[in-house]
C-alpha cells in the first residue's frame, strides 16, 4: 500500500520511503541530467498515472500549489502503457523506483530525480490489521517482502 500518513487500526509492519521520479526513455533529451525540475518537464509530453494514484495526486497538489497548468497527454492506470508510450517517444511518466527497478537495471528507462517532490511523504507500507498476530508463515513472507521493498543502496540513475 501507498500511504501519506497513518490510518487507524492498521499496523505498519514495514515502510519504506518511495519517492516518485521522472521516468524518461534513455534516449530522451533529459535522460543524463542529475535531476530535473517540474517545470522543465513541462516542455515536454507528460504521460500520467489514472487520477487516482498516489502519483497523480503529488502532481496535482504541486501545480495546484505553483499555478502551473498540467496537460497530459495520456493518461492511464496502467504503468505498462505509460512506459510503453514513454519508451516510443520523448514523453515524461513518472513513477516510483520500485516498479521501473528491471527496466533501470537494464538502462532501457532513467530515473530522474525531481526535486520538488523530494519533500513528500509517500512512502510504501505492507500493513496489517492492529493487533493481530501474524502466523510464523506470513511473518516471514512480510519479512521477505520487506526485504524486496528495501530500494537498493544506489538507485540506478544517470
């Protein structure tokens, strides 16, 4: 689960912050750039996350907060066409380390970080029910998973 904050009855077995990047194809203009504003990414065709991700809502209080006119040109719940259209052209997408992870390790996608979201609270949480023990099974599958949550010590960014 993606959280900004703390929900009631819930306990938070593992959270690990997960910032949102600008996701670029390697050959895109920005791609060797040690990070980029949001404003520079406007000059370019933004892809964006369905209206109701994490990620959409970050972008949406940014230029609420800024002034600044957001136009997508796609829009879609589905990471996959989003990568895809950003691998095809020069759109932006933006996303969490974690699920662009394979395609950054191979160098097909670059993370750019975008310092105006550095600030936020999004994090990834694996969360269960307050109060409740876990059987030994799914406490190691929560430790497990924890550990495939943990970002690598170096994200791998240009």
């Amino acid at each position: 689960t993606f959280s900004f904050g703390p929900a009631k009855d819930i306990h938070v077995a593992f959270s690990a912050p997960s910032p949102m990047f600008a996701i670029v194809a390697a050959s895109h203009p920005l791609a060797s750039s040690p990070q980029v504003s949001f404003r520079e990414l406007l000059a370019y065709p933004l892809a964006l996350p369905g209206a109701h991700s994490t990620l959409h809502t970050l972008i949406d209080i940014y230029c609420s907060r800024e002034g600044v006119a957001c136009k997508s040109v796609l829009s879609s719940a589905t990471l996959e066409t989003l990568l895809g259209f950003t691998l095809a052209s020069d759109a932006v997408t933006f996303s969490g380390e974690l699920f662009v992870r394979p395609r950054l390790a191979t160098g097909e996608l670059v993370a750019l970080p975008v310092p105006e979201f550095a600030t936020s609270e999004r994090a990834i949480e694996i969360q269960t029910l307050a109060r409740r023990e876990l059987p030994p099974l799914l406490q190691s599958f929560v430790e497990r998973l924890s550990d495939e949550l943990t970002p690598p010590a170096s994200v791998v960014q240009k």
